[in-house]
C-alpha cells in the first residue's frame, strides 16, 4: 500500500527506511527499492530528493552522527560544566550507540566523505567531534589540566571507540566473556584525564574551594 507524505516528510521517510534497513540487514546490502518498499512509496520517489541510494546513505550517516551528538548534550546537562560526570557520560552514550546500532556504528566511521568538501556526513561528523572536543577543553580549563586538550580528547576518543568497536565486533566476549566494558571506559577516563598533573589557575582554584 503506497502512503502520502508532504515534500520534507517523503525525503526523512525514506532516511528512515534506509536506517532501519542497513540494521536488519547489518550493512549496506539493500536497493532503493527495498527502501521505497518499506516506506510504501513508489520507486520514483527517491529521485525527488536523491540522486542514488548513496546520497540516502550518506545522510543517515549525518543523521547517526547528529543523533550521537543529541544524546551527548541531553546526557551531560545534568552535571555541571567541568564535572568529570560529563566525560563519562559521552563516552557511555558512544558505547550504548555502538551497542544500540553496530551496523550504522561501523558505517559511520567507514562511509567514504571527502572533509576537504565539506560533505554533509564529514560536517556532521566533526560537528560531533568538536562537541567531545569541547568538553574536554571545558574540563582541562576548569581544573587546570596541564597539556594539550585536543591530544587528550583524540586519547579519550581512540579509547572509548576501540572498546566500542571491540564489544560490538565479539571480540571482548572471546576473551573475557564477563568484562564490564563500561568500568574499562570508566577507569580509562581515570587515568587519561582525571589524574592529569593540574596547575594553578584562578578557574582551577574556584573549582577547588567549591
């Protein structure tokens, strides 16, 4: 049975039925028409607002990104600017992401963008980047962290990213079937920024007398 969608309604639709395809299917094995199947639109439909099945894809790899970095801020506004709950709440986000949707998860970091061209999933995802980023310079000011920020936010990210890829990938379950892979994040984010040698400063010594 074809639906009816107004302009803008009909181009998300079929976003979102590429985004649940590439999870039933754990990749990119599926035809615009398996999308437009799904969508209950014509197999016309698509070129309205895409040129190919690619442009559908990349978009859903924007929309994973923008959707990691939704969930990030609405996590970290509980606690307050420079709270170590912060930088471990997104990197729990990023791990319940992988886990929640391995196969976008994987695309995310393996669909072909060009950064120097700005492609909506390459802005996207140093949108993302530049958020995880932001937290971390946020934490290193307040409490005076001696070092380069953005070094130790591309730390955190290789961190929180391999053992994301590691879960999601089995390979944690073939060798320590019962490790807490949120606790390994946890005391990584310990010892990678937490305990960072700090230095004086007047943000630094506020945060102290609180």
């Amino acid at each position: 049975m074809k639906r009816s969608y107004h302009h803008g309604e009909l181009r998300q639709a079929l976003i979102d039925a590429a985004r649940q395809l590439i999870s039933e299917r754990n990749g990119n094995d599926f035809s615009l028409s398996d999308a437009c199947r799904l969508a209950g639109v014509s197999t016309a439909a698509p070129y309205r607002h895409f040129a190919d099945k690619n442009e559908i894809v990349t978009e859903v790899v924007a929309q994973g990104f923008a959707d990691m970095s939704s969930r990030a801020r609405k996590e970290t506004e509980a606690f307050p600017p420079g709270a170590p709950e912060r930088i471990q709440a997104v990197g729990s986000v990023y791990l319940n992401f992988a886990i929640g949707e391995p196969a976008l998860f994987r695309m995310m970091f393996s669909h072909p963008c060009d950064p120097a061209q700005d492609d909506v999933a390459a802005t996207a995802g140093k949108a993302c980047f530049a958020y995880v980023l932001g937290e971390v310079v946020s934490y290193c000011t307040i409490h005076g962290i001696v070092g380069d920020a953005r070094m130790i936010a591309v730390q955190l990210w290789t961190m929180v990213h391999g053992a994301a890829s590691l879960t999601i990938d089995g390979d944690y379950a073939k060798v320590s079937p019962d490790i807490d892979v949120a606790a390994i994040i946890a005391l990584g984010a310990e010892r990678l920024l937490f305990q960072l040698p700090r230095q004086e400063t007047p943000a630094a010594a506020r945060a102290a007398a609180v």
